[in-house]
C-alpha cells in the first residue's frame, strides 16, 4: 500500500515536470514563429510617441526583443 502511495507521486512528479518542459518548449517554438510584435508595431510605437524612427532603431529594438524570447 505504502508502495502504490509512492509510485504515483512519483509519477504524478515526472510527469509535472515533463510537462513543464514540453509545454515551456512549444509556446517558445510558437512565439518564435509567431511574434507578439512586430518591425510595423514598433515604428508606429515610436511615431505615436511623436518621433521618426530609423530603421536602424527599429532592428535594435526588434534584436532586443528576440534577445529576451
């Protein structure tokens, strides 16, 4: 009895964590493929704020954001 007990925490465990993982590794595969923003997004931020972007600051702020995805 104290047996089974053990047996299904432990499985109840290894399968948290692999679905932690599986999960973690889908949704940075979806992100990757779809972008929550995008170089349009972003020109139109900074227009909205009242400045002219470059396209050198839009692919700065583009790389800072794939750096953190």
């Amino acid at each position: 009895m104290f047996h089974d007990i053990i047996l299904i925490g432990i499985g109840l465990l290894v399968g948290l964590i692999i679905g932690f993982f599986g999960a973690r590794f889908v949704m940075k595969k979806y992100m990757k493929k779809n972008p929550p923003i995008n170089e349009k997004m972003i020109e139109v931020m900074m227009s909205s704020m009242g400045r002219k972007p470059s396209q050198k600051q839009v692919n700065q702020v583009m790389k800072q954001m794939t750096k953190y995805m």
